[in-house]
C-alpha cells in the first residue's frame, strides 16, 4: 500500500479529524494544484482539469463536510 494510499483511507476512516496540512498533501498527491487565497481570504482552492474544491483553512481540523467533498472526488477517479 502506498503512502498516498494510507492517507486516503485514513480520511475515510475519520473524516471528522482532519488536519488541513494533510487534506492538502493528499490532494496535491492526487495530482491538484493549489491556488491560495488573497488578501484577507481564508479558502484555498484545488484544480485539476475542470474539477475544482475549494477548501477554507481552519485550525485545528478541517470541517467534515470538506473532507468528504474531496473523498467523493477521489471515488470518481478511482471508478473512471
């Protein structure tokens, strides 16, 4: 099983306690790029060809419902 792998079932394993740090390494793995926020923003958005999430950053985990936003994106990779 690959890092990447691990990850992902971590995050599905506990999706309310998610740190951003490692929403975001696992989106990066995925293959999105990051654009940050501007002046005064708090959401950093992920693209990858058309699919775009766009995640707020929160300390200390991200919101559960961001999560699995992107578990679900994931999903639809892995079936196609």
């Amino acid at each position: 099983m690959t890092k990447r792998e691990k990850r992902i079932k971590k995050l599905f394993q506990n999706p309310k306690t998610v740190p951003f740090k490692e929403l975001d390494r696992v989106l990066k793995g995925s293959g999105f790029s990051l654009r940050q926020p501007g002046s005064g923003g708090s959401h950093y958005v992920y693209t990858r060809g058309n699919i775009q999430i766009s995640v707020p950053f929160r300390r200390p985990f991200v919101k559960e419902v961001y999560v699995k936003r992107v578990l679900e994106l994931l999903g639809e990779e892995n079936e196609a």
